[in-house]
C-alpha cells in the first residue's frame, strides 16, 4: 500500500502486511536516518501494537510526524485489509 503523508517532510510511505503483521515500511523522503531506524524496528511488529506506539507523536511545533503519519497509514491499511 502507498500512503501520501500530510504536514511532514516524507512524501511518500509504502507498507507490506501479511496478515496483521507488519512485513515492511519504506519512507521517500523525509529524515533518512530516523525513517531507516522506524521502518527497522516496526517489521515483524503487530500493526495495532505499531498504531499504539506511533500515534499521536509530534515533531517540533507540528501536530503530526513521520511516526504519527505512519501509524495513520496503518489504520488505512487495516480498512483495506491491505498491505
């Protein structure tokens, strides 16, 4: 599946499920690193687990992040019932 993010530096994320588990996550865009690190140590982890985790964080004075606009792609992922 491939989410369009709003209000953060990435531009796109591209998530594979199987099932409810979470099998990768690819950000374009956005803080390199710190994308790298979040895709790493979400795979293999429980979506529901992964939407409590992640949303709601915010970066600087904006209302969302990377983290939060995952976690949002993963509620849409789990309406899909796609990954």
């Amino acid at each position: 599946m491939e989410y369009i993010p709003h209000g953060v530096c990435s531009r796109s994320i591209h998530i594979e499920l199987d099932g409810d588990t979470i099998e990768s996550v690819t950000f374009i865009g956005g803080c390199n690193g710190n994308a790298k690190g979040i895709s790493s140590l979400i795979r293999g982890m429980n979506v529901d687990e992964a939407i409590s985790r992640l949303g709601g964080i915010t970066c600087g004075d904006r209302r969302t992040s990377c983290p939060d606009q995952l976690a949002r792609a993963l509620v849409e992922a789990k309406k899909l019932g796609t990954g």
